[in-house]
C-alpha cells in the first residue's frame, strides 16, 4: 500500500474512532468497558481481572493528541481522575496499563510534578508485588505466578525508579525483566504465558497458561506483549540482551503470521475456530515500530517498521474496522480476551482499540517526521 493512501486509511480510522468513543462515553458515561459482546459494550460478562480501565481514558488522550480539541482533553482529564486512586491498588499486576497510557501521559503534556507523582507512586505500589525467593513480579492470580503480560507493566517501575533516583526499585525491574526472559522466552523467541515457581525457595517448576491453547504453546497476544515490552525495558536500561529478547519476538511473529500480519489466538492451535485476534496484532504494530527505533540495524528497522504498516494496513481495512458493520460499539472487530472462558471471543477488546488507535499515532507522527 502506498504511504498517502494509509495515511488516508489512519484519518478515517482516527475520525471513525472518535464517533464511537464519543458514544460511548455520552450514552455510558463513567462505565469502563472491557469487551463488547455481539458488538455492544454493555453487559453483564465477567472481568476476570480489572486491567482494562486505562485503555479507555488512554483512548481520550491519544485522540486529544490528534485533534487538540478541548473537550477531548476534558473528558480525558476526567476519565484520569477517576482512575487515580488505583495508584494503590494491589490487587492487579496491571499498573503499567492503568497509568503510563493516561496519567504519564498528562505529565508529558504538562510537566506538573502532582502529576508525575501519581505514576511513581503507581510504579512504588507494583514494585510490591516482587518476590525476593524467585526475583519476579507476581501476578494477580497468587504469588508462585509470573505472567509474561507484566513486562507491559514493569516500565512504570524503571521510570518511578529513574524519577527518584531509587536502587531498589530499579533492581526489583531489572531483576523482573532477567527472571521472564529466563523462563518464559524460549529458543526460538516464542513465549509461555505464565511460570510457576515455588513460593518458598524461589525454584522455578514449569510453564503454564490460562488464555492460550496448551501451556508449551504460543498464545499470540502474550508474544505481543513481550515483544512490546522487552523494547521497553531496552529503552530504559540500554541493556542489549532486552533488544535481542525483543527482536527474537518479532521475529517469531513474523515467521509464523500469514502475510495479513494478523495472528490467530494461538499459534500452535490446529484449527482455530476463529482465525484472527487483532488485538495482538494491534500491540504488535506499535511494537515493532518501537523496535524500527530502537534497533541500531537499518535492516532490522526497516523490516520491523514495514511489517508494523503491513499490520495496519490489514487493521485498517473494512474486514477488521468496524465503519461498515452497522450497530458495532467498538473500533476493531475480531478480538479475543479469554476463549477459554467464553469472555469477548471475536469481539472488540478495550486494549485492542487502545493498542491500535496507539499504533496509528505513531505512524501519523512518522509521516509529519517523514
Ligand atoms: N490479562 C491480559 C490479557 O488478557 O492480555
């Protein structure tokens, strides 16, 4: 596809997500959605885990950046408001997700010090999640688990640490970091969703997973989540080996996704019901261009950064944007949360229209940079 026609595709997909959002936060307000089902945000369905609720607030700010319209920065000052007490929450490994995608992003605005405050105090509150016996940060489910969705998370802990200077802090992330890549990142750069390790001498015992098809294969959006992570925390540390877990990630995704770029749930599962979940493909994107910067290899950076408008030339098309499916709630169709569970299969996933509306931002500043 050419450059000006996705840049085309982007404005559409920007000017169709405003419509939805506002919607949804006018028929709805103050209601964090986490999945659509039959394409309708309001239901009864089960959460699983709150992780979800900055991705809407995330949303305000990422179109208040594209639009510089007051009352979408009003609405996502509001949203943010809302969410602030969870800097205490430690109920969720999930606070990463809840304030670098709304509150770090206010502070990059406006530079207030109250403000910055609240992520590090966000970053202070996951650091307590660390287990000193295995060196890793538990997930919300017990304190033997390690998720490999946390690398998502462990950010705002280098950052609450670079902020203030803290040792410990920066130790507790780093170590994080080292743990996952050790025992869940295997050979040939695919993932294992969670480790479980002995709580009382920090052994590790074995793989394990809860969204994908087996605990030895490779859950699509827990890949994503590592590829865009480990960028991340190369980002912050400059440390080689993170760039490397990264690159093995992608390219891993790479190898294994039909030429659409979008993968399925799983992919070792033979026959999936559902051949596409787009919200891994959404983080990938945003991933990969992360990765075309960080990366010192032109080559490398030129294939991530091309795969990325691969993806979202896909995502952008009407097979995935929900423009043409009329009464869809949501952004991007095709999303999976847990099908396991039965919770938000082939729906729209707050994160994926997160994720994805995160990508096109990047994209609509890599054309203004050229
Ligand atoms: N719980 C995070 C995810 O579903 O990816």
């Amino acid at each position: 596809m050419k450059p000006s026609d996705l840049h085309n595709r982007c404005s559409t997909a920007f000017a169709f997500a405003e419509k939805q959002l506002r919607r949804l936060i006018t028929t709805h307000p103050d209601f964090f959605p986490m999945y659509t089902v039959n394409g309708k945000w309001k239901h009864e369905g089960e959460a699983w885990t709150n992780w979800c609720e900055g991705f809407l607030a995330g949303q305000l700010w990422l179109l208040y950046g594209h639009n510089k319209n007051d009352w979408w920065r009003a609405q996502a000052e509001h949203y943010s408001r809302l969410l602030e007490h969870r800097k205490h929450d430690r109920n969720v490994h999930d606070l990463g997700f809840l304030f670098f995608s709304t509150w770090k992003r206010w502070f990059d605005l406006t530079g207030e010090e109250e403000i910055n405050q609240v992520v590090i105090a966000a970053g202070r509150t996951l650091a307590l999640r660390f287990q000193e016996q295995g060196k890793y940060l538990c997930s919300f489910v017990a304190p033997e688990s390690l998720f490999i969705d946390i690398m998502m998370n462990v950010g705002i802990i280098f950052y609450a640490a670079q902020q203030t200077h803290d040792e410990k802090l920066w130790r507790i992330a780093n170590e994080h970091c080292l743990t996952t890549r050790k025992y869940l990142v295997r050979g040939d750069g695919s993932v294992a969703h969670e480790g479980i390790f002995d709580r009382n001498t920090g052994e590790f015992l074995r793989q394990s997973t809860h969204q994908g098809w087996r605990d030895d294969s490779s859950w699509a959006r827990g890949l994503a989540w590592a590829l865009y992570g480990f960028g991340t925390a190369y980002s912050f540390t400059h440390d080689a080996r993170y760039l490397q877990t990264a690159e093995a990630c992608a390219n891993f995704y790479i190898e294994r996704t039909p030429s659409h770029g979008i993968p399925p749930n799983d992919w070792d599962e033979p026959h999936p019901k559902m051949p596409y979940e787009s919200s891994a493909a959404a983080i990938a994107a945003g991933g990969m261009w992360n990765l075309a910067k960080l990366t010192s290899d032109a080559t490398h950076a030129r294939r991530y950064r091309d795969y990325a408008l691969r993806i979202l030339a896909s995502l952008t098309s009407s097979e995935f944007l929900a423009m043409d499916t009329p009464g869809w709630e949501g952004i991007l169709k095709h999303g999976i949360y847990h099908w396991r569970k039965n919770l938000g299969v082939d729906e729209s996933v707050m994160w994926g229209d997160y994720f994805f509306l995160e990508a096109l931002a990047k994209v609509e500043s890599g054309f203004v940079d050229g």
